[in-house]
C-alpha cells in the first residue's frame, strides 16, 4: 500500500454521508483535504469536526452542477496545496435521462432537464 501521507484529496458532498466517510479516512491516513459541498453549515461543521482532529481542511461551498462553482474549488485547492492526487466526485448531482455522464455536455448542466422552468 502507498504512503498518501502529506498528499492533497478533493472530496465533493464532503459536509455528511459518504463523503464525510471519504474526508475522515483520508484525514486519518495523514492528507491535505479539500472538502466541497453545497449545504455551507454543514459544510463548515465537517470542516472543524476534521480540523479538530489535527487534519488539514480547507472547506469551499461548492454546487458541482454549476460550472463556476467547480472552477472557484479549482482555484482554491491550487491556492492551499499546489496541485490535488485524489478527487472522489462524490455529490449527489445527476439526472435520469438515461445519459451517460461523460456523454453529457457543459449546457447540458446549465440547462438540465431536470430544472424547474422560468
């Protein structure tokens, strides 16, 4: 097994669940963590929980279905650690179209059908 000790892990839909599993295992095993979720306070509360226990954390609010929110997490892990070793695209965001998703297109995000219409 390797030593990840010191290297950067994103984790989107960090703030519970699964993704908060992802964070706390990653922290454990001595990385950098660049939590990412929507829902800002428990976003936050994720970050101290992990802080408190010695972790590194950075915590960027972040809607992974909007093309700028992922650029600002881009931007801000580079800002923190340099470059990034592991992204778990963990949040819940998708459709039921039957597409797959890298058959999807960046308007297909910003216009999804999914989406209540004005």
């Amino acid at each position: 097994m390797q030593n990840f000790k010191g290297r950067v892990a994103v984790v989107t839909g960090a703030a519970s669940d699964i993704g908060f599993g992802l964070a706390e295992r990653f922290g454990a095993e001595g990385k950098n963590l660049v939590l990412a979720d929507v829902e800002e306070p428990a976003l936050i509360h994720a970050a101290d929980t992990l802080r408190s226990a010695g972790v590194e954390v950075v915590a960027v609010r972040c809607d992974v279905a909007h093309a700028e929110d992922v650029e600002r997490l881009v931007a801000r892990t580079l800002e923190a650690f340099g470059g990034v070793h592991i992204v778990c695209n963990n949040a819940g965001v998708g459709d039921n179209s039957g597409a797959s998703l890298w058959d999807t297109s960046l308007e297909d995000w910003s216009h999804p059908p999914w989406a209540p219409t004005a």
